[in-house]
C-alpha cells in the first residue's frame, strides 16, 4: 500500500537547525492534511505542526516562530525546517498523512518510523 520514510534528524547543538523529510510511496490515490508530530521518551505522541492541502498551517505554541512546514503534493513530499533548535525540541519525530490507497476506500492515517532529533551541548 501506502509508506512514508522521514529523514534529516540527528544530533544538532542548541540555536542549530535541522530539516526533516517525509516521503511518501507506494498506491497512492489521493491525500490531504498532512503532519508532523514527535514523542519524546515517557511522554505522549503531540503534534507539532501540519498542512493542509490548501495551505493552512497549524503550529504547536511551543515551536511557532522557530518551525515551519511546507509540501511538495507532485513529490508527495512534506517538509519541517526547524530553527533554533532547544533541548526540549529533542525527540522522534513522525510524519503523518492522510491517504486513500485505491479507489472506493477511506482516507486513513499513514505514519512514518521516525526520525531523531537530539539537541544537546
């Protein structure tokens, strides 16, 4: 079906900066919102930004200023440029999109494996 694959994390210093990727693949029928999200150890999966197809934006409060997210619909690409980066930015994060795998069947949620962000000195 349908699989999405993030990169771009890994050990950055505090005030660095990082982009994630997210790409997806496979049948791919249609899609709409798309999202990142990260979880960091004991703690809860939260949002931290996402995109609608029409080009809304959404931010958690706690990155607004310092992150933005951006699409590429023709690649099937979402994006986070994350600057500034602070130690409790550290996390895995995930990429989730909303996809119909064939014709006739619901959107559903597609999650990528993660990627880690470490920001530490």
């Amino acid at each position: 079906q349908a699989q999405l694959v993030e990169s771009g994390g890994g050990l950055v210093q505090p005030g660095g900066s990082l982009r994630l990727s997210c790409a997806a693949s496979g049948s791919i029928s249609s899609f709409n919102d798309m999202g990142w999200y990260r979880q960091a150890p004991g703690k809860e999966r939260e949002l931290v930004a996402e995109i609608t197809r029409g080009g809304s934006k959404n931010y958690d409060d706690s990155v607004k200023g310092r992150f933005t997210i951006s699409s590429d619909y023709a690649k099937s690409r979402v994006y986070l440029q994350m600057n500034n980066l602070k130690p409790g930015d550290t996390a895995v994060y995930y990429c989730k999109v909303k996809i119909q795998v064939a014709w006739g069947l619901p959107l559903n949620d597609y999650w990528g494996q993660g990627t880690q962000v470490t920001v530490s000195s």
